[in-house]
C-alpha cells in the first residue's frame, strides 16, 4: 500500500522510500511510532513541550497499579487532547445492540440452536457499523464488567465523519464477507475474511467499507482483554504465534470538519458534536493498540496417535476470568488439518460442559455437522445442554476406514463463555432460527448389544 492509497487528509508513518509500513509484528509489544519525524519524544512521557506543539496523553487499558506484566498503557502525543474530542452528549438509541443483563421473559435460551445467516439489507439500504450491529446473545453484565455479547454485523455503508468508541468493552472482530478499513486513533487497520481485529476499550475509531456488503460477527468482552492462551507442555511453538500479530503504524487525520462521536457506555449509546477528526494522534509508544491477525497463520496442533484432544488446543485467544483455567471467553478456531489418529472417532465427541459455546461458520463445511451449517451461520450450546454429531456424521466417523485424511474447505469458530448466553429478542425472533436444529440427533439409533466383545 502506498500513502496515495488512504483517504484524502491522513498521514501515516513511511519509510524512506515513501511506502506505508503498514503494520509492526507481536503482540502485547512495546511499540513506538510516529508520522512526523520527531513528533516521539525521547527518553521521556511528558516533555514541558512536545514536538509540532502536541499535547501529550495517556491512554491506560488496566489500573495504574495493575502487576507490570498485565499493565497496558499507550502515550499519544495528539494535535489535540482527548477533552476537545467530547462535548455535551445526547442520549440516542440503537435498539439492535444489547448488552447485558438482556434477559428477556418471553424469550427461552434453553436449547439448542442454528441460525441460517442473517440476510444482507436489499439494494440501497444503508447500514454503518453502528447501526448495522445485530445481537445475538448477552452474558454476564455489562456494569461490572463480567461476560460477553455476541452480534452479527451487516455493514453497507461507510461511516462519514462519525466515530465511535465502547467504554464498555473490547471487541474481537471476525469477518466473514466483505472489507472492511478501522481507522482508528492510533492507525488504520484493513480487515477480510480469515482475518480477525481486537479493537482495545476506549479506542475511538471510524469504520468504512473497502468492498461490500460486509458481513460478520463482533464478540464483545466485558471482562479481562483478550491475551495468547498458555500453551503449557506444547511449548514455545504453535498454535497462534506472537509474530503473526501485527499493530499498524501511526497515522493521524487534521480535518476541520463537523463530526460526530458516539460512545457505548453502561450498555447505552451516547452522541456528541465536535468540529473536527478525533483521529489527531500523530505519534505513540505503548502497548494498548489494536491489532489484526491473520486466521491462516494458526498452526493447530492435535492427536498423532489415538483419541482426541479436548478443542481447548485450538484455542486462539483467551479472556481470563477470576477462576484460574475457566475463561471469561476463549476464541477457538477450527480450520484445516490433517487427521491421522488411529482406531478413534475423529470428529467432536458428545459432551456437555459447564462452558456456553456459540460458533459461528467462516466457509466451508464443519465436520460435525456436514449440513444445515453454513458459512455465515451461527449455533448456540447452552452450558450443560449436551450436543455432539449428527447422525450422518457420527455413522461416517464410525465406519471410516481411518488413513490419514486432509480435512478441508473449513474455517469456523467459538465464542465460548462460562457465563450462560441468553438470546436476545432478535436472535429469538427476527434472525433466521432453524426450527427444525434440535431434530438432528433425533434418527441416532440405539445400537447396544450385551452381547460380550460385540462392538
């Protein structure tokens, strides 16, 4: 990408042939970056003056007081200061985008559910990244910052001259169709399917198609940020590695031009009018950024032997919760790989478990459900509601002949919580629910026989 590449007015850091860097590697890094030269001071946070008459500002993503390893904070050193980015807020309301508790009386999330993608909008209808947000499941509560939502985006429409950020929470963003660019305070960030994006709590940003419609789903994080999972007797290696993270460069608009900023605070929407771009920050140095990673980096790890692992070790990010090893959310991936266990049941085993696992279908097929899941489409296994294969794909996984097998064509994932998800309005009524999901195990047989070695 070249810098004549972004919008009209935004300068982002080059190097010395005039090409955006774009991105740095890793993840939970110390990054420092300017689009001036100079504009970083040097040895220092808060100089008595910054370089080009900026104002330096902390952005802090943890308690000052938080253990050094798990402390987050980013300096900007902006055109203006944050304050100048806010005036009198307006109530509004977007009555799509719920957060929790949402427990609605008329509504049961006891079950198991499938949904067929949420269709896109006719022709000529105009969906923002705000007003396009569609959620499905709220868990846990948004006031003390426990739990998780879970929303669908439909997106045809670039946000102008708005801007947003959640103080609520940070977002992990998965697309599944269409394009989309984050320019945010502290660099741009452009996201396509197999790619995912966590946009940190407090990041203001602006949302614009690059190729639509856009659709995906967003999993909204009260708790604890989302960090790399302990990868234990594994070791160093594998799974989602640090590298593969990458953090964009600085880049900032200096537009004089009426905006809107719309904040998500407590679970409601609040609108406020300035006179110009927020996106001011010409340099930074910190380790609170947003970042994109490219779901094809993932190198899942499994059984060469026999039986399988528990999907825990496909697990791409974790969200802690006060419960050492029980997460407020993980973020498990299911993409190819090969399959080479012997005398064993490839697929997922029927279980029940004190997790809520919503998934959702990226492309392709899932290998517990080859029908009725399809890419775009959404499942929801409450905690302790048992689920496993359909009939089809537990008689193929018990009567294959078992060489080794390229499982292919899929990418899907999970949402998992301990916290149980309760369905919104929307997901109960609107989005497209397949009445007939729970009647996929109803055709397993009984095959016990007591006949003694008779498998």
């Amino acid at each position: 990408m070249t810098i004549q590449d972004l919008p009209e007015g935004v300068i982002r850091a080059t190097d010395t042939t005039g090409t955006v860097e774009g991105y740095m590697p890793g993840f939970g890094n110390d990054f420092e970056t300017e689009a001036l030269p100079g504009a970083l001071p040097q040895g220092m946070n808060s100089p008595q003056k910054c370089a080009y008459g900026l104002y330096g500002e902390q952005l802090s993503g943890t308690a000052f007081t938080a253990p050094s390893h798990q402390n987050e904070r980013t300096w900007c050193y902006r055109i203006r200061p944050s304050v100048r980015h806010t005036h009198r807020f307006e109530k509004i309301d977007l009555p799509h985008w719920k957060s929790a508790p949402n427990i609605d009386p008329d509504v049961i999330s006891l079950g198991q559910y499938r949904w067929d993608p949420v269709e896109m909008p006719e022709e000529g209808g105009r969906l923002t990244w705000l007003t396009g947000m569609r959620s499905m499941t709220t868990a846990g509560d948004v006031n003390t910052q426990v739990g998780m939502a879970s929303h669908i985006y439909l997106v045809t429409a670039s946000m102008e001259d708005e801007y947003f950020f959640s103080a609520d929470s940070e977002l992990l963003v998965v697309p599944q169709e269409g394009r989309l660019r984050f320019a945010t305070e502290l660099g741009v960030i452009d996201l396509a399917p197999q790619e995912v994006a966590i946009l940190p709590r407090g990041l203001v940003y602006r949302v614009e198609v690059l190729e639509g419609p856009c659709r995906g789903f967003v999993c909204e994080n009260y708790g604890q940020k989302f960090e790399l999972p302990g990868r234990g007797p594994i070791g160093a290696n594998c799974m989602a590695n640090r590298r593969d993270f990458k953090t964009p460069v600085a880049a900032f608009e200096d537009r004089e031009v009426p905006s809107t900023v719309t904040v998500k605070w407590c679970g409601q929407f609040h609108r406020t009018r300035i006179g110009h771009s927020p996106l001011d920050v010409v340099a930074w140095h910190g380790n609170y950024a947003p970042v994109k990673y490219d779901l094809k980096t993932y190198c899942p790890v499994g059984a060469i032997l026999f039986d399988h692992p528990d999907p825990s070790i496909f697990t791409v990010l974790t969200a802690p919760s006060g419960v050492p090893g029980t997460a407020n959310i993980d973020f498990v991936l299911f993409r190819e790989r090969w399959m080479v266990a012997e005398d064993t049941f490839r697929p997922p085993w029927y279980h029940k478990n004190i997790m809520s696992e919503l998934m959702g279908n990226i492309y392709g097929q899932y290998d517990a459900k080859p029908h009725g899941f399809t890419p775009g489409g959404m499942s929801l296994h409450n905690m302790m509601l048992p689920h496993g294969p359909d009939r089809e794909a537990f008689e193929g996984a018990s009567n294959a002949e078992l060489g080794p097998e390229k499982l292919a064509n899929t990418m899907s994932f999970m949402f998992e919580t301990r916290f149980p998800q309760h369905l919104t309005a929307f997901a109960a009524n609107e989005a497209p629910l397949q009445d007939d999901y729970i009647d996929c195990w109803a055709s397993l047989e009984k095959k016990f026989d007591g006949t003694p070695g008779v498998k």
